[in-house]
C-alpha cells in the first residue's frame, strides 16, 4: 500500500470511531432527560399561608408528573423578597423556582430589594386570583360604602381601616380607596391578616379589604357586614356584594395574585414545560374547588408571556399609589 492509500486508511478509520462514539458522547450529562433530580419550590412565606398552600399543592402533583421530587423550602420575610431573592440568586438550571405574590411587586416601591424583580426572575405561570372583599363589624351603622365614605369626610380621621402590614393587599385597597375618594381613612396595620380581622369583629377598627376566603364565612353567619367587593366582577360565594366599581369607584381592582417564576436565564423549554404541567393542573375540578375553599380562582390560561406582563404592570400601577399615597415601609 503507497503513502498515499495508507493516509486514506488512517482517515477513515479515525472518522469511523469517531461516528462510533457520536452517540456515546450525545448520552452524555449535558443531554440528560430533564428533570434529572429534584425540584425545589420556594415560598417566601411561613407554612400554611396562601403562597405556601399553594407550594406544596403543585408540588405534590409535579412530583408525579415530572418523575423527581419537588421539594417545598420556606424562606420568609421582609415582603416575600427573602425568599425571591433566593430564586433570584440561584443557577437558572430548572431545579429552582418560587413562588410570587402581589406583595412581591409592592417590595420595590417600599424596600430596597437585592435583585430586579423584572429582570432577574423569570414569569412562567400565573397559579390564582385572590379576590377581597370590605367588611365592617355586624352592629356597624354603615351600612354602604357611600355612608362609609361620608362619615370619613364628615368626621376626618374617625374611620379606621386594618390590613396584616405594609404593602400588602388589604394595606394598599384601603389606600387606593383613599386616593379615590379623597376621605381621611386611617390605616392600622397588624402582624398579619388574621389580627386586622380579629379588629374588625372586635370594633377596635372600623373596616378591612380582608381576603375573602377568610371572611365569607363570617358574612354568611352574620359577624360581620360585607359592603363591597374589589374585584371586576361580583363573586360565586357573596353573590349579592356589590363591586366597588357598582358603588362608582370604576376601575377600582384590586386582586391579590401567585404564581410561579424561575432565575432569569431558565431555559425556554423548561420554562414552557413546567408552565404546561402547572396548567394541567389547575384545570383539574378538585384543585379548583380546593383554591375556591380558600376564595382564590385558579388560573388555568396564560403562560409566561401574559403572567411576565401582569408582573409589569403591577409593579408600574402599585408604584404609583405608594408613591400618591406616601406609603413608608414599617
């Protein structure tokens, strides 16, 4: 054999072994089947609050559906951002995501907050709406939302409104409800939203923009007084509460939300998978009635895009009552 044919040979049988091993190398760690261990979830909230509720009932059913265990860590305090600055920090691989809430786009008008909540985390699915509802005590003489509005501007100060802290929905419907009205409401913040409703019932405080899983059991037995609710639309369980927008206040919506992001940078796919999974599942007629007992809607449309775009326009409409209102963080 000349030079020239055994150069040819060598060749070949170096590109031989070469498509011999493609396939071996192709197996290799960076082609893994996602997910390849677990997941973890990160509620930045204490055990059986909402955000941490709805954790743990998602995480239970991925686990089934993606085929590794998807782990629950709570990580509260200072506004859910201790524990979205953990997701924040974390490698955008897909074994880490957390969970958001709308006190989670307040944080940034009140706190300095170690991360970019529109930069550094990734929208992936929208999970609930929460809806709110305006109660007085029972024995109120207020019986409206007009007759509450004419005592706050006829007996300036007098009115009282109760929330479970700065920058959380309660807080900031009651402020919206100032800005809106231009009546001298007072604001009473508690350690959290039990405490203000406790107030409510107690006649230490006049009203509440309380969640309305918590209170429309005590509205259904008479405790307490239901004048509105802060949602567009009327709800299934208080059918005869008016909307805020029924009593002249247009517009006025204000919805608790949760849902679901990741580091920046997580791969579309994975983003989109898990996103697909999530839907999955709160289309399913036992999450719905499970979210509905705790007076959330779950959200079974949407994906990133229009969750990412909830997020925006949340921070830019809730920035902007901290800043009319002159809102200072505790």
């Amino acid at each position: 054999m000349n030079l020239a044919a055994r150069a040819s040979a060598t060749a070949g049988l170096v590109l031989a072994g070469l498509y011999v091993h493609l396939p071996v190398l192709a197996q290799g760690p960076a082609a893994q089947a996602y997910p390849a261990k677990s997941i973890r979830f990160i509620a930045p909230i204490p055990p059986g609050s909402p955000p941490d509720v709805i954790a743990r009932v998602l995480s239970e059913r991925l686990s089934g559906a993606l085929g590794q265990q998807v782990l629950v860590e709570n990580r509260p305090g200072a506004s859910t951002t201790i524990g979205l600055n953990a997701v924040a920090k974390s490698s955008p691989d897909g074994y880490t995501f957390g969970v958001m809430a709308m006190p989670s786009v307040i944080a940034p008008s009140l706190l300095q907050v170690p991360y970019d909540t529109a930069a550094d985390l990734a929208p992936v699915k929208q999970v609930v709406w929460g809806a709110n509802v305006l109660v007085v005590q029972s024995s109120s003489p207020l019986r409206s939302v007009d007759e509450l509005i004419a005592v706050a501007k006829s007996k300036p100060g007098d009115i009282t409104f109760a929330s479970g802290g700065n920058g959380t929905p309660a807080h900031m419907a009651g402020e919206l409800l100032r800005l809106r009205s231009g009546a001298d409401l007072r604001h009473i913040p508690f350690k959290g939203a039990p405490e203000g409703v406790s107030a409510v019932l107690g006649g230490q405080v006049t009203m509440m923009f309380a969640a309305a899983g918590s209170v429309a059991p005590q509205v259904k037995a008479g405790k307490l007084r239901a004048l509105a609710v802060s949602t567009p639309t009327r709800l299934a369980t208080l059918p005869d509460v008016p909307t805020m927008a029924e009593r002249g206040f247009q517009g006025f919506d204000v919805r608790d939300w949760q849902g679901i992001v990741a580091p920046a940078g997580t791969s579309r796919e994975i983003v989109a998978r898990i996103a697909g999974e999530i839907a999955k599942i709160t289309s399913r007629p036992e999450i719905k009635e499970r979210f509905a007992s705790m007076g959330m809607d779950a959200v079974d449309q949407g994906g990133p895009e229009e969750f990412g775009a909830l997020i925006r326009s949340e921070l830019v409409k809730w920035g902007k009552v901290v800043r009319e209102a002159g809102i200072r963080a505790d």
